[in-house]
C-alpha cells in the first residue's frame, strides 16, 4: 500500500517543472514591475542616486529569470527521455 504513492522520476520531474514554471511567470511578471519602478527613479527620482539599486535588482531578477528558462527546457529534455515507451500492438 506504501508504494502506491512513491513517485516515479517521471513524475518527480513533472512536479519540478510545473514549480519552476510558476516561479518562472512570477519572475516576469516582477521584472515588469521592478521595470516600471526603475522608470520612476530615473525619472524625476534620480536626483536621490538610488537608480543604481533598482537596476540591480532588475539586472539580478532578469538573470533568475533566464536561468529559470535553461532549467525548464533542461528539465522538459529529461522528461521526454524519461517517457516509457510506446507499447507495442499485441500480435
């Protein structure tokens, strides 16, 4: 009964992809908004010198976001090979 819920690689892997996946929409979507802060800052707001920390954040959000890409596709590359294959007709 215990291992009815062990999970295959397959599926350990598809559980790893579907987080990454949300954490890769977050990820855009907060590029987005540090974007739009750093609009403002180097806007009108620059002349407190603060638009180096919002542009790093920006710089450092941007590279978790295209790392988070490579491992998606790196994943979804495992998962197809993980893939059982397909049975054949019985004769």
């Amino acid at each position: 009964m215990a291992d009815e819920n062990v999970k295959t690689q397959l599926d350990q892997v598809g559980d790893t992809l579907t987080q990454l996946k949300e954490m890769h929409h977050y990820a855009k979507n907060n590029v987005e908004r540090l974007t739009a802060i750093w609009l403002l800052f180097d806007g009108e707001l620059s002349k407190l010198k603060q638009t180096g920390k919002i542009d790093d954040l920006m710089n450092r959000q941007g590279q978790l976001h295209d790392a988070l890409e490579q491992v998606i596709a790196d994943l979804e590359e495992l998962q197809q090979k993980l893939q059982p294959p397909p049975e054949e007709p019985a004769a």
